[in-house]
C-alpha cells in the first residue's frame, strides 16, 4: 500500500517541467526529495495534488488512479499538501483554518485533538487571526491544518525553511510522530542536515526526473551524491 | 415645514436608498470579493428582480401581501438559477479572467436588458405594496412600506452575516476568497462554490428590485443607477468588504437622501462620484478593503 508514480510528465503550458517522474513513498517512512532549483520538486508535489495537470504518466495511491481527478478530489483519497510559504488562509482564524483542513474528512473532533496535542501551542490561539501568528507558528497551522485532512500520504515543501532552530526540531519532531502511526512523508528538502536526520530515503532529481534513490542509512553529510545533485 | 422635520424626512428616504443600495452592492461586492469578477451585468439582475415581481403580482390571485410574498421569495431564486446559468455558460469557459469577464458581462447586460425589452415591453409598469400602512408622525405621515424595506433589507444583511461567518458554506467562501488553488488542495470544489457565490449576488440583486418596486415601478432600463451606485459604494467601502460596504451603502444613501431632498438629485450624484475619485486617489483599495 504505498504511493507509486510512473512516468509522469506535467508542466505549465508550452514549458515542460517534469519529463517523466518514477517515484515511491511508502507508509511509514520518510522520503525526501532533494535537487538543485527548478528541477520540478515543487511542480512534482502540485502535480501530485492535481494542481498542475499532468500529461501523461500514472499516479495510484493504494491502487486507486489519481492521474486526471480534478484537484479538489484528490484529498479525498489521503492526500495533503504543505505547500511552500504555507499559504494560510490568513484572515481566518486558526480554528477556521483548521476546519478547512478537516472539511474531507467531516471535521471529526477525535481528529481536531489528536492534531493539537502534537501542536499545543494552536489549542491556546485558536481565535487568533493566522495572519497574525509568528512564522513558527503559522508552519505549524500549514502542516496541521493539512493533517486534520487524516492523510495516508503528507506532502511537505520545505517546511522548516527559515524558522529558528527550536521550531524547525518541533515540526520535525512532529513529522517523526506522523511516520510512526503509518502516515507516509514526501519532503522537498534543500539542507543535507536536516534530510540526514530526518528521512529515511531520497529521491535525487534532475531536470524533471528522479536520477537516483538511496536510502539514508550509509549516507554522511559529506557523500559525494549530494554535491553531484544538489551541489553541497 | 421647519428645516428639523424636513432633513427627518430627508434622512428616512436616504435610508431606503441605502437599505436596497447595501442589498445590490453586498451582491457585487460578494461576487468581485470571491470571485474576482467586475459583474458589470449586476444592475440588470436588480432590473429582472423588479421585473419578475411584476410578473408574479400579475399571475398571484389574492390580496397584494400573498403576491408580493411570492415575488420576494420567487424572483430572487429565479434571477439566481439565470445566474448560475450565466456561470457555467459564460465565466467559468473563460476560466474568471478578470478582463474577459468584465467584458463577458457586459454582453450579458445587453442581453439581459434586450431580452426583458422584446418580452416585457418598454413600459413602466407598478407593483402595488403589500399594505399601505402610514406612520403618521407630528409633522408629516410616512409610508409603512418604505420603513418595512429599511427592515427587511437590515434582516437580509444580518442573515447574510450570519451565513458569511456562522456557516460551513460561508467559511468555504471566505476560504475560496483568500486563496484559491489552496481551497482546492482542501477538497473544496472552487467551481461550485464561484457559481453559488454568482447566483448569491444575484439573488441580492434582485431581492433589491423587488423591494423597490412598489416604490419605483418596474422599466427594462431601471439597472443603470442601481450599477452606477453599486460600483460607488463598493469602491467606496473596498471591493470584497462586507463591512465597508454597508457603512459605504448608508453613506452614500444618507447623503443622496439629504441632497436630492434640499438640493437636486443631479448634484447627489455628482458628489458622489467625486467621493469616489477622491477615495480612488488617497485610498486606492477603499475605507475597508484588503491592500492589494
């Protein structure tokens, strides 16, 4: 039971950004994607989530087609998104925000909790205005927001770019928590540390492709594979 | 009369303008605030309103309260059920280009307009109110009438509210309006949600015509000021601002009220544009609206 891409190609209009992705995540366990800028991570996950349409290639999540569904059904499948920048619905407030992450799955209370004990910190701002959070806490509504979705699947862009350290261990330390009751992790991203200390494989891509999976244990900071890819 | 009952008199018919005006512009407001689209069509769905609750006053046997009961409940969702035609026929194929929509509902406002001339003629034609109550105060009687459309329109922008901010259907509204390709990733089915809002708009538009008519009497022409003061108002209050524009609507209609009472109703609206070009110049997003 696991996510599977083959051969996907998508783009935006006339401009051809991923040229035949193969990709695996499985339940569980952490997988990263790592490359240089443009090389379609992010296009990937949107294609992903239906966002950018793709041309051609296959897209099954425990079987299940998800290639052509239009965006709005894809979550319904198990599929969240933290997209890069967290694009809150920032005059909502974060109790809103929240039930907008849990609309698929009919706002279950049982879920609501379970997502704020590993965020506490939202239990106490649930009235407070999104737009009106530090940016520690708003990453962590983007990223709730999208497990109150109960994902068999989480997409994350970059969730920890430019957060002080003991935010980016909290939300990692949360990821942690997800991959052990099953959920499996797609993460963009770019600091060799972080994907050590955190995933369980990666995914290297290069123009539009995925060039080459290793899986982490083994790998050292200094392994030539991430100044081949990603040019640290 | 003394100048004390005079500008009484003068601010209760402002707030019956302001009472349908807020009705008409909350309708675009809604729709350019969610959907990003100048609905430059919307006076006619005001037009249509008043037009439909002639047609139903004709068709209804009974007393003129059961008639024009039937009208404010029919001619709203009629007028709605055209819009969310017009949405899926028209906007959504043109994917809500901010440009191609302005100029895909001006097409409609002909249309609308030339259609309700070839099948419900040039003339004026009046509704008769629903009673014809006077509140008979010390120095002039009022129409019951004009003072239950103040109400009416009050309890339609509260229920609006209420919806906006109270409701599952509204927060998914509101969420569409911030952003969205976000609002899809959640499994929110943006197009449905822009048709509602159309059809919404509408319906206010047109629940407006309704409520005007026992005073104004029905016209195939009667959208032009409606549009005119609409796009006023809204601009006023901040495009997509609920707040703004009911404090814009009471503004606007106070001062047509207390201007085309003691002066002329030209002059009334010539301050008021000059309101919006002033507000356009120093405040480009309105009194209440969202920087861009």
């Amino acid at each position: 039971m696991a996510l599977e891409v083959a051969g996907l190609i998508a783009g935006y209009g006339p401009v051809t950004v991923l040229r035949g992705v193969d990709f695996r995540a499985e339940p569980g366990r952490i997988t990263c994607l790592m490359g240089r800028n443009g090389v379609g991570k992010s296009t990937f996950l949107k294609c992903l989530m239906g966002l950018v349409p793709a041309t051609e290639g296959t897209i099954r999540l425990d079987g299940t087609a998800l290639e052509g569904l239009p965006a709005h059904e894809v979550p319904r499948h198990g599929l969240a998104y933290v997209p890069q920048g967290r694009r809150l619905f920032g005059p909502l407030t974060v109790a809103e925000n929240l039930a907008i992450g849990g609309l698929v799955q009919g706002n279950d209370r049982a879920t609501l909790a379970h997502v704020l004990t590993l965020f506490p910190r939202l239990g106490e701002r649930l009235s407070q205005v999104a737009q009106t959070l530090s940016g520690g806490e708003q990453q962590m509504l983007s990223i709730a927001r999208a497990l109150c979705l109960k994902p068999k699947v989480l997409l994350l862009d970059e969730p920890t770019e430019g957060l002080q350290p003991s935010m980016v261990s909290l939300i990692q330390d949360a990821i942690r928590t997800l991959t052990g009751q099953g959920v499996a992790v797609v993460l963009v991203e770019q600091r060799v540390d972080a994907v050590l200390r955190l995933a369980d494989s990666v995914a290297f891509m290069v123009a539009g492709r995925v060039e080459e999976t290793r899986d982490v244990k083994g790998l050292a900071a200094d392994d030539p594979v991430f100044r081949n890819y990603v040019g640290v | 009369m003394a100048f004390g009952p005079f500008l009484l008199l003068a601010l209760m018919e402002g707030l019956v303008t302001s009472a349908t005006l807020a009705l008409a512009a909350a309708g675009l407001s809604l729709v350019f605030g969610v959907m990003r689209v100048v609905n430059v069509a919307h006076g006619e769905f005001y037009m249509l309103g008043a037009v439909l609750a002639w047609a139903v006053a004709a068709l209804v046997p009974g007393p003129p309260a059961l008639a024009f009961l039937a009208a404010l409940v029919v001619a709203p969702l009629l007028v709605g059920a055209l819009a969310a035609a017009a949405d899926g026929l028209i906007l959504k194929r043109l994917n809500y280009d901010p440009e191609a929509t302005i100029v895909a509902t001006i097409g409609l406002l002909y249309m609308i307009q030339q259609a309700t001339l070839s099948l419900y003629g040039p003339n004026a034609n009046p509704v008769q109110a629903p009673f014809d109550w006077r509140i008979q105060l010390p120095w002039f009687g009022y129409s019951g009438y004009k003072l239950f459309v103040i109400l009416a329109a009050g309890l339609v922008l509260l229920a609006l509210w209420a919806f906006m901010t109270r409701t599952k259907a509204g927060l998914i509204m509101r969420a569409t309006q911030v952003d969205r390709t976000t609002a899809r990733a959640f499994g929110i089915n943006v197009d449905r949600v822009y048709m509602g809002t159309f059809a919404l708009g509408a319906g206010l538009a047109a629940l407006a015509g309704v409520l005007i008519v026992p005073i104004q009497q029905a016209h195939y022409l009667m959208g032009g000021d409606p549009l005119l003061l609409s796009f006023i108002v809204v601009i006023i209050g901040g495009l997509g601002s609920l707040r703004g524009t009911l404090i814009a609507a009471l503004v606007i209609g106070l001062s047509d009220g207390v201007i085309s009472m003691f002066f002329t109703p030209t002059l009334a609206k010539i301050l008021a544009t000059l309101l919006v070009a002033m507000v356009l110049v120093f405040r480009p997003h309105g009194l209440f609206g969202a920087k861009a």
